[in-house]
C-alpha cells in the first residue's frame, strides 16, 4: 500500500486561482508542523479540491488546531470567488454548484 500516491500527490490542488489565500496558511501550517517530526506523527494531505462549490481540504493524522483552520477555510470559501478571489456567493450553474462572483458569473454564461 506504501506505493500508492494521494490525489494530492497526483493532482496538486484541485480548484481555481481565487481560493490559494485560503489554502496557503493551512499548507505553511502542516509544513511547519511536520518539520522534524517521524513520517508516521505527520500530518498527511489527501486532496485539496472544489466540491459542490466549496473548497475541501481533506487530511489526515491533524491536530484540533488543524481542524479548526480548514473548517474556516472551508466555511469562507462560500464567500469568496473561486476564480478570482473577489466577494463570492454559491450560485446553481445548471446543476453545477460553484462560487463566484457577478463578473465571473457573467464570464461563464458568455462561455
């Protein structure tokens, strides 16, 4: 099971531009955490994505600090555009769920 890659291995971060201001502190967090620590005590990233609109951060092997700090990440995401990090709101794109502001709302339906 050892050889098997994480989607965050594979894929990187899996969502638009507008939401690295709200990942950036989790991951400096989860590299400074793991500094010096055994493989087996640190803290394991498995997918940075967007799901129904909202950005997920799913890890592994946290502390409480570390939950808190994704679960605010996750709740602003709703607030922030996805693609280019102005005031957002979720919006139903045809049965599609995603975050964004009017402009690139109004990019999207032009598409």
């Amino acid at each position: 099971m050892g050889n098997l890659k994480t989607p965050w291995e594979l894929f990187g971060i899996e969502c638009g531009e507008g939401w690295i201001p709200l990942i950036e502190p989790v991951l400096k967090y989860i590299q400074e955490y793991n500094k010096g620590k055994e493989e087996e005590q640190q803290i394991i990233v498995y997918q940075i994505k967007e799901k129904f609109g909202a950005l997920r951060i799913e890890v592994g092997n946290y502390p409480e600090e570390l939950r808190n700090m994704v679960e605010a990440a996750e709740n602003a995401s709703v607030t922030i555009c996805e693609k280019c990090g102005a005031p957002g709101s979720l919006r139903d794109c045809g049965g599609w769920y995603h975050t964004l502001c009017d402009e690139c709302l109004e990019k999207r339906h032009k598409i």
